[in-house]
C-alpha cells in the first residue's frame, strides 16, 4: 500500500466484502480492483457486487483452487491469480532462461 501511494497512486486497503470499505475504495472514480480475499467464493459475491455498479473496472482477484477461479471469472473478475499456478510458472520461466543462458536443452543424450 505505501508503495503505491508513493507513487501517487490513492489505494484503500480494508475488507471489501464491508460496504463502508466499497465506498471509501470510490470504484466510480477507479480503474482497478484488486482482491486479495482469501475466500474465493467471498471475493466472487464481492466481484459480482463491483461488476452490478462498475462496467469497465478492471478486476483482479486471487484464488487457490479450480472451481473459485470459475466461479470468480462467472462473476465478472478480469482475471484470476491462482497461487500455485503462478508459483509453477515462474519456476518454469527459471528453468527456461537457465537453460537458454547454457545452451541445454531438455531431451536426455545417452552415449
């Protein structure tokens, strides 16, 4: 949160499930919403809530399992962080520039 308001950016950290925390976060007047609830199945009734007021409002929300990443993107999230997902992503990106940086490739060579 500091560092976005460093930048200049107006951010409002708080539960957005709670109705005064929605209207302090003046999604009238923002491009995003970011949510980090931990219960996919909240932030989807939460998606829903924004989506119903806020056509254009870019979405994202995080999710831990199949199932509540569909039922987020029904609601009208954007996108959907899935933390292993990303986890496993970034490893494999690891993986891809060590091997490029060493000339590897994945095939095993028996000699």
């Amino acid at each position: 949160m500091e560092a976005l308001r460093e930048q200049g950016i107006k951010a409002v950290l708080g539960n957005a499930a709670r109705s005064d925390t929605m209207e302090l976060a003046r999604l009238d007047c923002a491009r995003w919403l970011l949510l980090t609830i931990p219960n996919g199945y909240e932030a989807g009734e939460v998606v829903t809530a924004a989506r119903e007021k806020y056509q254009t409002i870019e979405i994202i929300a995080r999710a831990h399992y199949d199932d509540e990443v569909d039922y987020i993107l029904e609601r009208g999230a954007n996108r959907v962080v899935m933390g292993e997902r990303e986890i496993a992503s970034s490893m494999l990106h690891m993986l891809e520039e060590k091997m490029a940086q060493d000339g590897d490739t994945l095939a095993c060579e028996k000699g």
